[in-house]
C-alpha cells in the first residue's frame, strides 16, 4: 500500500533553508558582539583622580620592620 503523504505538508522541507537563515542571523549578531565600541561617559559618580587615600605609613613601617626581622631571624 503506497503511503498518502502531501508533500506540501510536509515538515522538513524548508528545513535547510531556515538553518542557514538562522545560522547567518547568529553570525551577525556575534560579528557585532565582537565589533561593538563602547563610548566613554562623562558623568561618573566618582572621580578616582582627586579622591584622597588615608594611609597610616607607622602601621606599614612597624610591619615592614617585623617582617626584616624574622627574615634575619630565620637566617
């Protein structure tokens, strides 16, 4: 008995056709992942140029002057 397909419903037959038409969309889109700029913007929050850092430089020294001394220690 012969099957009775129609071959205008048949579902796979534009199936090559939409895989290359997606597949040229992704390669867009990941051309223009890799080829997007970003700009530089003007109203930071915080100008990291003119912030002050507080640093305790006897804390460091006592540190420092510890560490050269196990060191010579050790020796």
């Amino acid at each position: 008995m012969e099957t009775k397909k129609n071959p205008l419903v048949d579902i796979f037959r534009y199936s090559t056709i939409t895989f290359q038409i997606c597949l040229i969309i992704v390669m867009g889109f990941t051309l223009m992942a890799f080829e997007w700029k970003k700009s530089e913007s003007n109203n930071n929050l915080i100008d990291f140029s003119e912030v002050n850092i507080l640093r305790n430089d006897t804390e460091l020294d006592k540190i420092e002057e510890i560490m050269l001394k196990t060191d010579l220690d050790v020796e």
